[in-house]
C-alpha cells in the first residue's frame, strides 16, 4: 500500500511543478512535496510501531490481531501517525496547509486530477484500513473522526466565503468536502462507507465540469480571479450553464450528484446516533450555498469585461457534455450507482463482517 501511494504521489509533486517558468507552479510543486516526504515518514513510521506491535505488515494479520487485542498505546500511536498521513491525502483539517497553494499554482488540469484523484485514493485508504483492518476497533475512532468531519467541513467553507481566485475558492471548498466524506468514515457502517464511494463518484463529474470551464477560461481571459468571470453567460451560455451546474451540485442541490451524495452521508451518521454532526453538516451546506451561488451571481448577472465570445473547441463541448449529464443522471437515477458503491465497498474489506 505504501509503495502504491507513493507511485501516485510522486507523479503528482511532477505535475504540480510541471509549468518550470511559472513561480506560483514551481512554488505550488516545492510546498507539495516538502509536506507530502513528511506525511510519508509519518505513514512509514506508523507501520513501524503497527508491526512492532503486531509482528505482520499483511491486512489479514493485522486485522485479526485488533479483533483478539484492545488498542494499547503503541498501536494506538501507530494509527494516530497513519492516520495523519491519510488526512493528507485527503486534504482534512489540520492537515490541510498545502491545498490552496498547490491548487492555484498547479496547471489547472493536475488541479482537477488533485481535486478528484489525491482524494479518491485517500478515502479508498482510510476504507480499507479504518473500516476493514482496524474495523474492530472502529468504535474507539468514532468520535475523533466525527470532531475532524465538522472542523473540516466549517473551517473549509468559511474561509472559502474569501477567496477571489476560483481555483483557491474550490481547493477549501475541496477541504470542505473532506468534511462531509468524513461524515461516512464517522459513521462506521456499510451505508457509510458506501455513500462515500457514491458521493466521489458524483464529486468526479462535478469537479470535472467546473474545472473543465476554468480551462477553457484561463486561456480565453489569462485570468483565474472570480471578478472576471462577470457575465460569462453572455460569452458562452455553455461554460455558464456547465458551471452552474457544477456549483449547485457542490453545494448539495437536488436533482444533482452533489444532493444524493450528502443524503446519503447524512443519513447514515444519524443513524449511527450524530444528529449533532449532521446539523453541523446542515448549517455548513447553506454556508457554501453562499459563496457558489455569488459565482453564480457574477456569471449571470454581473456585466462582462469584454464583449468577445469565448470559442469552446468541439472536443472541450463533448467533454463538458458527459459532466453534465453524468451530473445529472447520477442524482436522479441513483439506484445503479449505489448498489455499485456498495459492491465496491465489500470488495475492499479483508472481511465485510468486521467492525459493522
């Protein structure tokens, strides 16, 4: 697992500092990978103190040994360390120093892949090991996981409320999101774990759509600040509507990807007994309303810049075109896709049974 995170990882400090003329590119890439060596000795040294206490790095070892053993303190450490590596990669408070700056100074397509891939690969992680190998002792992480969810998704939203750069404004919208998949980690349970898969699958589209028109918008304008983005719908009503779209399904709005996927998360940490948690959640989805809908604003009512169109070239219309609708189809015809982020989650435990 570690040598797998890795390989990703790499290719990603590369890509992040990918533009060699551009500071904010090489600066983006230097910050990623100072933070991302240190979340690696934190991961590595968590597997040290785990097979000390252990003797076994393999998952079927170790999961039987937490279904045999209390957590002591050398294990305990060990996930605390492991742990602190995965909220790395998953952008989740207080390990989220590096996402702003990485997200803005990276090329805007590794922000997308960033955005999406860097998260994926960690919530399939804190799954598998958190739900699956240490699912036993999943009771004594509840809460610690359920205080990281509601810090997360409040520090992320409120300090996206004043970002004026939308790739800076989407990468602690990014952190916000962390929050509201940690909610699925808190709960501890197969319709948790499953909505997290759901909710990713519709997070992918969404992210796709809205950085697809940021493409296509920094090289038309040179420009990635929100104020410039005034009346976009009158120079191309398809990047407008592509990122209305894209922001109302981030913001949890039905018919849309984004909507489903919070229900989900939300019902299953009041099931698990978080009504706390999941008003928390409420109070933060209207907080982001807020500020998507004020890009919103600029793209429909605002006055433009200029007057010239933006031409969109055939390819970027088709790729904008699978987003939307898998945006759309996504949230109003969920049945297929949850049953197969819930084939998906039972796949990936060593054994389904343990710690639910």
């Amino acid at each position: 697992m570690f040598i797998s995170i890795e390989i990703l990882t790499i290719s990603l400090y590369v890509m992040t500092a990918y533009l060699k003329s551009d500071k904010l590119s090489i600066e983006a890439g230097m910050k990623y990978l100072i933070l991302g060596a240190l979340a690696s000795g934190f991961f590595l040294y968590g597997i040290s103190f785990l097979y000390g206490a252990t003797h076994s790095t393999h998952f079927d070892v170790i999961q039987r040994f937490c279904q045999t053993h209390a957590m002591g303190p050398m294990t305990l450490f060990a996930l605390v360390l492991i742990f602190a590596a995965v909220g790395f990669k998953i952008a989740a408070v207080p390990f989220h120093m590096w996402v702003a700056d990485v997200y803005q100074g990276a090329p805007t397509p590794v922000t997308a892949l960033l955005s999406v891939g860097s998260k994926a690969a960690g919530f399939i992680i804190l799954i598998r090991l958190f739900f699956g190998v240490f699912g036993a002792w999943h009771g004594q992480w509840s809460l610690v996981l359920a205080v990281l969810s509601a810090v997360t998704m409040t520090y992320g939203n409120l300090v996206a409320m004043f970002q004026t750069n939308i790739k800076r404004l989407l990468g602690y919208s990014s952190i916000s999101h962390a929050g509201y998949l940690l909610m699925g980690a808190a709960a501890g349970s197969t319709l948790g774990a499953s909505g997290i898969n759901f909710y990713l699958l519709g997070y992918l589209f969404t992210n796709l759509a809205a950085f697809l028109v940021i493409i296509v918008f920094s090289i038309a304008a040179n420009s990635d600040e929100i104020t410039d983005y005034a009346g976009l719908s009158k120079r191309s009503s398809l990047l407008a509507c592509s990122m209305l779209l894209a922001l109302v399904s981030l913001a949890g709005m039905p018919p849309l990807a984004g909507f489903f996927g919070k229900f989900i998360l939300l019902m299953a940490v009041i099931k698990n007994g978080y009504v706390w948690l999941a008003f928390i959640a409420g109070v933060n989805i209207v907080i982001s309303l807020y500020y998507y809908l004020m890009v919103v604003k600029r793209i429909y009512l605002d006055a433009p810049h200029s007057a010239a169109p933006i031409p969109v070239s055939i390819g970027m219309q088709w790729l904008l075109g699978a987003a939307i609708i898998g945006i759309v189809v996504i949230g109003t015809f969920q049945g297929p896709f949850l049953d197969a982020a819930l084939t998906a989650v039972k796949v990936m435990y060593l054994n389904p049974s343990s710690g639910f």
